[in-house]
C-alpha cells in the first residue's frame, strides 16, 4: 500500500513538472516597474500638487501628454513630453481663453490635417459641467476660439458632462463622454459632422455604472475602456459593429486593479496608446495619502513577469 502511495505521489509531481510552462501574458497589462510616471519640472505660476486625467499621443519620436495639473485649488490642463517615458519634462499650463473661475479637466486631443482639436471639461463649485473645444496648430499655444459643445441634459446627464474622449471616422466625429444624474456616472455617446454642433444619441446612455471612457479602433474592432463607478477598476468593453449609436458593447474585462500603493484608493480615466505590438495604457492612480499620479501599464512589455502555468492532477 505504501508502495503504491509512493508512486502516486511521483506520478502526480512528475506531472505538474511536465505540464508546467512559461507564457507571457500577452494580453494582460503589466504595470509599469516604475510607476508613477516622473513630472519634475515644475510649472511657473503653478503649484502642482498632483497628476491626473491624461491623454498621450506619440510623435516626432515623442510621448506627448496632455493631463490634468492639481494644486490645492484649481485644476488646469498641461502639456508635458518625453522620449523614452521615464521623466516628463512639463513644458507649461495650457492658456485657454475662458472663464478662470473654473477648473480644467478630462483633456483629450484629435489630431485632424495636421490640427489639434482639444476636447475638455470644465466645472466649477462642484457642478457647472460643460465640454470645450479649442484648436491649435501645435497643441500647445491655442487659438482665442474656445467653443462650448456639450452641456448637461434632462435625464441621465442633468447634473454633469464631463470625461470625453473622440474619434474621426468616415467624415464623423464620435464623443464619448460620461454623464451623471446625481447618483451614478454613466457611459454617453453623442455625433457631429464639424466637431462643434453635437448631438447626443437617443438611446443613451450606452453603458451604466462606467466613467472617463475612451475609445480606440484596432484591427477592425473598438476598444473602449473606462472606470467603474466606484473607480476600483478599470474595464473594457469591445464591438465588431459599425460605430454608431446603436453599437453592442459587450465582452468586459477588468484590466486594472487596485494592487499597488500609489493607486491602493483609486484607479480612473484610462487612455490607451498602440505603438507598434505595444500596447500603453495610462491611469490616473490614488494613493492612500491622497496623492494622485499618472501610471503606465502595457503588454509585450519588457517588464512583464513570466507567469508560471500548472495543470494540476486531482486523484479520485
């Protein structure tokens, strides 16, 4: 009987030996060894306290990123770059020609014939939500046209508009953007033929308890991702239909979590970067003393962890 049990036990360890294997985990994003990202330039006239909201571009060999600046009593949009993501050099607050009083937030950019097209938000007081549009040649200095596209509505986005996020396509422009009725922030969708006149889909909003999307096309698909409503992870949600208001949003998958001490309170306003089998996504993380940073997880990254795979035997 002994003997037998003995054999058993060499069975089942020669098996979890001969079954176990090393995979990387192409699909699963990794965060950033180095997390949070390095913003050391300080900004003239402006104490920064905090780094949040940010949208990334790659060009001319540069990560540029466009992101929220806190101090401790206004929020204003910046413009950093870097080569290699390892430090931003932060280059100035953005001027946009509007109201002070207000904070500036949830950048995002489309770049259309060599134009930059900011969308942002702004609020004031703990509401005020609207969404601008600026434009600028270089997306740094900005033009005097600041135009307001998108305020709140009657229903599911009376008390806010805020978070958008926009692509260009087939001669349209699509706004995602999220929206709150005073208890849960959800998931809108609104069209424009010239990126000013907007109008918001009848079927909104397209998803519930989801925040700050945004959106990105790969191999003939949409990704959109955002944060739940707690802002405890971050999720994505594909479709293989034409983009429209009337798009089916489906197959979600948590790709962050809360799991490190700079981002242990909360995890937002995700934006993703394709750059070749790369694929960077950017956070904004909350850490347990109230410090908010930019984060960078992605996959095929060098710093992913080999993953050990075991098929274990259960006897019986």
């Amino acid at each position: 009987m002994k003997l037998i049990r003995n054999l058993f036990v060499l069975s089942f360890i020669f098996a979890v030996l001969l079954f176990t294997k090393e995979v990387f985990a192409e699909t699963e994003f990794i965060k950033d060894l180095n997390n949070p990202l390095d913003f050391s330039n300080e900004l003239e006239g402006f104490e920064e306290s905090g780094q949040r909201q940010p949208f990334v571009l790659f060009e001319e060999a540069k990560y540029k990123i466009w992101y929220t600046s806190q101090s401790s009593s206004l929020l204003r949009i910046a413009y950093a770059e870097s080569t290699d993501l390892g430090n931003f050099t932060t280059k100035n607050i953005l001027n946009l020609n509007y109201d002070s009083s207000y904070h500036f937030h949830d950048p995002t950019m489309v770049k259309i014939d060599n134009q930059y097209i900011l969308y942002f938000a702004v609020s004031k007081g703990g509401g005020n939500y609207k969404i601008l549009r600026a434009t600028s040649n270089d997306g740094i200095n900005f033009n005097e046209d600041v135009t307001e596209v998108l305020t709140p509505g009657t229903a599911w986005d009376s008390k806010a508009v805020s978070g958008p996020s926009v692509i260009f396509e087939n001669s349209l422009y699509y706004m995602f953007y999220t929206g709150w009725n005073g208890s849960e922030w959800r998931a809108g969708l609104a069209t424009s033929s010239d990126g000013i006149t907007w109008s918001k889909c009848d079927n909104n909003p397209i998803l519930a308890s989801t925040s700050g999307p945004t959106i990105i096309k790969e191999s003939n698909k949409y990704f959109l991702y955002s944060h739940n409503s707690f802002a405890t992870l971050i999720e994505k949600y594909e479709t293989s239909d034409t983009l429209s208001c009337n798009s089916v949003w489906s197959d979600k998958e948590t790709v962050v979590i809360r799991d490190r001490e700079y981002d242990s309170k909360l995890v937002t306003d995700p934006t993703l970067l394709k750059i070749g089998s790369f694929n960077h996504l950017f956070y904004s993380g909350l850490s347990a003393s109230n410090s908010w940073t930019i984060n960078l997880a992605s996959t095929n990254s060098g710093n992913h962890e080999l993953e050990k795979e075991f098929f274990v035997l259960i006897p019986g």
